[in-house]
C-alpha cells in the first residue's frame, strides 16, 4: 500500500495544489451569495410574492372560450395595438411599476394611477383633423367612414367633442347586421314595429321626423328633440325603440357567430376593398310615406315576464363557457374571475368589461334579479334591430343614449350640493327593490336585496388590508379580519321602498329590511360616497350621481352607451366598480374614508369625475354619439352599402 512517505515528491506537491484550490474554491462559494445578491432558498410562503401584470381598467378581456361569441367577434379589423403611455420610473431598489401588488401598495392606488395614465393617453392620441379622423376609422375598422362623416365632424367639432375617435362600442354593436341582407334589417324593423309589441316607432321621411308611435309624451318630447338636429343628414328609415327596461335581443351561439363571421369576412371586406365610393345613401323601396305604420298579425317576440331569463340570456355563450354548464347545483356555478380581479386576498375589479361577461360568470344565475325572474321580459331569438337604452354582454340589442338623461328625469343642481370636504364620509344609497320580480322567496337572490343584506349584516366577519410599516421606505399590504360592525359607521345602505313583489314575497322583505324614509335625490349630495346599483336594467341616477362632488362607487352589469375597452367613462378614474361578491366592499370605503393615502386618491377622484362629467355627458356629447350611430346604421341597411362611404 502506498503511503505519502512513498510517493514521489512531485505526485505529493501536485496533490498539495489540488487542497489548496479546493479550499480556495470554498471560500469564494461562500461570499458570492452576499457579494451577487443571491436569496437563499426559503419556503414559498416566506418569498416575496411574484408581481402580476395588471389588466386594463377598461381594456377588452382575451378572446378566450369563456366569452361570447359576439365579444370574441367584435374584433376591430387589421388594428395595430394603441400605444402605450410611459410607464412612470421605478424608485431605487424598487421592481417592475407594471402590476398589482398589494406587499407594495394598496391595489386601489395602482388601479386609479393607471386609469389616470390610460385616460390622458387617450386623450393625447384623438384626431386633430378630418384628415386624421378618416385613417384613424380606416386603421381601426378597416372600412371607409359612412356618408356624411365629414358633416358629422364638423358637427362634432362645433360641439367640442373630446373623444373624436372612441366609438367602437358601435361598431361591434353593428358587426352582426352587416351578417344579414339590408332588405331583411328594414323589413324586421317594421315589422316589429307592426304589432303590439312594447316599442315607440319612429320614421324618417324626407330629412324629418314624419311620424312618431308610441311612448309616454315626455319620451316622445325627448326623442323628437335627439332627432332635430341630425335628420337633414339621414336617409329614409323606420327605427324601433324598446319602450322597456329589459333588453329584447338574444340569439342562439351558432346564428351570431355565423352572422359575425358572415359581416366582417365577406360583406365588410367588400366595402373596405372598393374605391369608388359614393357619399349619399340610397333612398330604400317599400317603406311607404311614413305617415302610419302597417299592422302584422304575428310577432317574432315572446313574453316571458316574471320567468327565469337565465336560459335564454346565456345561449349566445360558447358551448364551453362557464354560463353554459349543465348542472343546476351551485357547486358548479364557478365564475372565471382571472381576467377581471386583482392578485390577491381581494377582488377589486381591473377590467369591467370581463366583469359583466355573462359567459363567464354562471353565479350571476342566483345572485342577479334580471336572470332569476325579470319584472318584464319580451324576447326574440332572431336579429331584430332594436334600439334599447342598455344591455347584457350576450344581447344584441342596439344601444343608444337613454332619452331618460336626455330629458334629465334625475336631474342635479349644483346649488343644491356641498364641497368635498363638508360631506360626510360614507356610503350612501336609498332605493327600492328593483331589478327582479320576487316569487317564492327569489328575492334573496336578487343583487339590490344581496347588496343591503351584505352592507347591514354587523357581524360577518370582512377582510381590510392594513399596512404593517416594515422601515423607513417600504410598507407591507396584510389582509386581517374584523367585523362589518366596526366600519358600520361608513355605511348608510338602505331600501326606502318594497316593490316588484307577490304580496308574501313584499311581507318577508319589509319584516327583513328596516326601511328608511323616502329621500329626496338632493339628499344624496351629502355624503361623499354614493353606491349606484343596476335596477331592472342600467340604473337612471348615474349620470347625475357623477356630475355631483361626490365619488361614485358602481354596480353595473347592464352597458350604456359610454361603457366599454373604448367607452367614454372609465373604472377608478371616473367611479369605484364593485363586484357582485362583495369581500371587496367595505375595505374601499375603510381606504378611501380613513387611510391618508386614501382621502387623497378619493377627493382626487370625485374632483375628476365631476370635471369630466362636465365635458363628456353634456346632451351635445349624446346627440353626437346619436348621430354617429345613426350613420353607421343607415349604412348597414343600405342596399348599396358595399358600394357607399365617405373619401377625401
């Protein structure tokens, strides 16, 4: 056996080399970690969490199979991606700015600063001139403008609209009709209009108003006065209005998806690909002197008031969506909340446009009035144009600016309101219970009746997240639990009314709730927070709710006309969005009422809102919205309408 004694000396100095480099090697190992910055390993529980991109406050959710088809169509033909405004600069030491990340601040403030970057972006990027307004149509639709697009620019911009561009709820609206002959739109048009069938029909003849039927007379005022200014520039046409709350318009996943797929890939690629276009409308035959309208003896719609509408208003969902499940137990009710919530122990909603889609959330059926038992419900599965004042993600109704706003039917007076810092800080709301028919106990599914419960029921127990000061320069966000009871003081929801209701149902909920005086709208002016919640559709106080100096927290399932990726008012820029959950509720008010931080972003907000209410929900803003939408329909039920458009 060989020993060292026996090596020769230059194996054992080779030897002694190789120790010294082992140790050597040792030691550097041990200070890399300090001297690169290497974490050691740690349970996944003790790591700093991963930070997640933030979804668009507003921006459109991924076409993926939980959406409906007609959201997954509604694509914007050959459009680049809109650029982004700069992202502010990370403090040092600080990581990427791009996310939600409650360790680092409250989700509410990254929420409301980017609402604020993404509505001055959109601001900077709107057309400057005719020019620019005609590429801008072209790049996002890839169609020439309508006729008369020149006249309503100029009508536009004699009215200093502000959103020159932003009219893309339109156009998806329009996508399927342009999947159907025109012939077909008109003659379904009148004949809706010819049986008693809850509508207000209104003619054009001749560049005016030749014939207006149906309608309580202060819609009829409110209507014809949307019309005087924009007829001269309108072919002849017969439209009808729903004279309801409720939406009218559903149609089965394949008829939408086929007449999408039919409009953008063969009609719409016709008009785009020709070059001689013509800008005038083509006067329609058949539609008569629009003196009367001529009576049918059958209809397209079915009344199914005061029963279920979750089966019909889920059947333009993809077959795989989530609404479209095939079990009844709530267990299988699973909401895809990914596109829409924050990371967290908390949902503050990011996107409310993934929020509303009815394809993705199968929990709407037993939380939600509408879907358990409509007040009213008068329906067609075919595609009948209907101009309603607002809809669900999976109808196709055609929404226009409500005549409710227009005629100011919940009006607001400045004299009447207070400064900011004179209101009270809570929520506030008083309503009635609206927005179902309850029957057998179905009001403890509708979502008013949820939402007072949810605000009144003192010991449930709440998340709040606090902020546990770390050191000088960081802050850590902790979820921690306490009672409703201990913010009671920021809540003041009630119902001031029971309605809508068999005579049991009306008992159990006045024995249930404990009701307030009736309060006048001017009441609400003194409390800096109001709550707005969808009724038996969109709810008719919004508009006024936002022109106050108070801040607007927002319910809404039901789309307006200014809702949407490209709507005109913006979620925590313009108001607070809920969700129908509500684990979220009452930390937006404890942040917004109590915290520092929060007061600021609060104040900051209700100032925003109100200044861009002034600018945006003026009735020369609706009648300009009107006008375009109107243009944009008369195209489509042109006969020519391949052949039609305006050019420079």
């Amino acid at each position: 056996m060989l020993t060292p004694r026996s090596l020769p000396r230059r194996g054992l100095g080779l030897v002694l080399v190789f120790v010294f480099i082992f140790c050597a090697a040792y030691q550097v190992i041990q200070i890399l970690p300090t001297t690169l910055g290497f974490q050691e390993d740690v349970p996944s529980d003790k790591r700093e969490r991963p930070q997640i991109p933030i979804w668009n406050a507003e921006e459109s959710p991924t076409p993926e199979a939980s959406q409906s088809t007609q959201e997954v169509q509604h694509e914007r033909i050959e459009e680049p991606e809109q650029p982004k405004p700069e992202a502010p600069q990370p403090a040092e030491g600080a990581g990427p700015q791009d996310v939600v990340d409650e360790s680092e601040s409250h989700p509410i403030l990254q929420l409301v600063q980017k609402a604020n970057d993404e509505r001055e972006a959109t601001i900077s990027r709107q057309s400057k001139s005719l020019t620019e307004a005609v590429a801008e149509y072209r790049r996002r639709y890839g169609l020439p403008p309508p006729p008369n697009f020149d006249k309503w620019y100029e009508f536009a911009k004699e009215r200093d609209v502000v959103l020159i561009d932003e009219f893309d709820m339109i156009h998806e609206m329009l996508a399927p009709f342009w999947g159907l002959r025109p012939a077909t739109i008109r003659k379904r048009a009148a004949e809706a209009l010819g049986y008693s069938n809850s509508l207000i029909g209104i003619l054009i003849r001749d560049h005016k108003v030749s014939l207006h039927q149906g309608g309580k007379t202060w819609e009829k005022k409110a209507l014809g006065q949307m019309f005087s200014n924009i007829t001269n520039y309108l072919p002849d046409m017969d439209l009808a209005f729903n004279a309801l709350d409720e939406p009218r318009v559903v149609l089965q996943h394949d008829d939408l998806s086929r007449l999408v797929a039919k409009g953008k890939d063969v009609n719409m690629q016709a008009a785009a690909a020709n070059q001689e276009l013509s800008n005038s409308f083509t006067k329609p035959d058949g539609l008569g002197k629009g003196d009367s309208i001529r009576e049918v003896a059958s209809s397209r719609f079915v009344n199914v008031g005061k029963q279920s509408a979750w089966g019909t208003a889920r059947m333009s969902c993809p077959p795989d969506s989530p609404a479209r499940s095939l079990e009844d137990d709530e267990d299988d009710l699973v909401d895809d909340t990914t596109s829409y919530c924050t990371e967290g122990d908390l949902c503050f909603i990011s996107n409310t446009t993934a929020f509303s889609n009815v394809c993705s959330s199968p929990s709407f059926k037993t939380t939600y009035g509408f879907f358990d038992r409509p007040n009213a419900y008068s329906v067609t599965h075919d595609l009948v144009p209907i101009f309603s004042q607002s809809k669900l993600s999976t109808y196709s109704d055609i929404v226009f600016p409500s005549h409710w706003y227009w005629a100011g039917k919940v009006p607001y007076d400045s004299d009447l309101d207070m400064a900011w810092d004179s209101k009270r800080p809570e929520l506030y709301w008083r309503g009635s219970t609206t927005g179902g028919f309850s029957r057998w106990g179905g009001w403890r599914h509708h979502h008013r009746q949820r939402f007072v419960q949810k605000l009144n029921a003192a010991s449930d127990e709440i998340l709040t997240l606090t902020t546990l000061t770390t050191n000088a320069s960081s802050a850590t966000r902790s979820a921690e639990k306490s009672t409703l009871e201990s913010h009671a003081h920021l809540l003041n929801v009630t119902f001031s009314h029971v309605g809508q209701c068999d005579p049991g149902d009306c008992s159990a909920q006045r024995h249930t709730f404990s009701l307030a005086p009736y309060a006048a709208q001017h009441d609400a002016w003194s409390s800096k927070f109001l709550l707005d919640l969808d009724g038996n559709a969109f709810s008719g106080r919004f508009q006024a709710f936002l022109k106050s100096r108070s801040l607007v927290f927002k319910f809404a399932l039901f789309r307006e006309w200014t809702s949407g990726p490209s709507g005109w008012l913006s979620a925590w820029r313009d108001y607070v969005p809920l969700s129908l959950s509500g684990g979220e509720w009452v930390e937006a008010v404890r942040y917004l009422a109590e915290e520092e931080e929060g007061i600021r972003v609060a104040e900051e907000m209700a100032q925003r809102s109100t200044e861009w209410a002034e600018k945006v929900l003026r009735k020369e803003d609706m009648e300009v919205w009107f006008f375009r939408l109107l243009l944009e329909y008369a195209r489509v039920i042109d006969d020519n309408r391949e052949k039609i458009g305006f050019a420079l």
